[in-house]
C-alpha cells in the first residue's frame, strides 16, 4: 500500500518537472500541445491496436481456445491508454512502451513465467505432507 502512495505523490512531482522544464524551454504553448498531441495520437494508435487484439481474441474464441494472452494483451493497451491521457512526459514515454508489441509479448512472458500455475501441485506440498490418493472402494464379501 506504501508503494502506491509513493507512486501517487512521486509521478505528478517528476511530471511537473519535466513540464516546467519542457516549458522553459519550448515556451508553455509548445508543451501544451505537445501533450495534447501526445494524447491523441497515443490514444489513436490504442484503438488500432486494440481492435486487432479484439480481432485476435474472436479468432481464438473461433477455435474454441482460451484467449489469456489476448487478455493480457488488451489489459496492457488498456494501461497504456489511461497512462497516454494522463499530461505529462513520462507517462507518455511509458504508454508508448507500452505501444510497441514486442514489449508488451516480452512483459506478457515474464508475467506468465512468474505467476504460478494453480493447476499444477505446489513441489513444498508434495514433498513435505502426507500423500493422498483418492479413490472408491467396495466391501466384498466371501
């Protein structure tokens, strides 16, 4: 919870930084229309992509398959959407990154790699309980 309250206070510090020191530079017009322009262009090319994430989620829906990395893949165009409306300059670099696909599959692998699969037996369990073997029985009589 710590995390998010540094992060709440720390992004609009460092955004305001970098518009003052845009500005400054550039005049405070240019750095208003470059956000702006950052945001419709960052949203424009969100909706591209999503509609081919959408298109790649139908498909794999067509084939009777689970759509967990489309998902996936919406979800970071999702973030990388609301990051782009946010004004400032580094949350615009992040929702571009977040933009080029061969980020978002190479984040997509690293999520999927560490998050564990719950269909798979926990190895501490295993080896460290007592082993169960379920099964049904019937008494027999001679």
């Amino acid at each position: 919870m710590i995390i998010f309250l540094l992060l709440f206070i720390s992004i609009p510090l460092i955004e305001i930084y970098f518009l003052i020191q845009v500005g400054s530079h550039i005049g405070a017009l240019p750095t208003i229309g470059l956000s702006v322009f950052t945001a419709l262009f960052g949203g424009a090319l969100v909706r591209i992509q999503g509609f081919a994430v959408l298109g790649r989620v139908h498909e794999a829906m067509a084939r009777n398959q689970l759509p967990a990395l489309e998902m996936l893949d919406g979800t970071l165009l999702f973030v990388a959407g609301l990051v782009l409306l946010l004004p400032g300059f580094v949350t615009d670099v992040l929702g571009f990154l977040l933009l080029v696909p061969g980020l978002r599959r190479r984040l997509i692998a690293h999520v999927v790699r560490v998050v564990p699969d719950p269909s798979m037996p926990d190895p501490d369990s295993v080896s460290g309980g007592p082993r169960v073997i379920e099964g049904e029985y019937r008494h027999e009589r001679d």
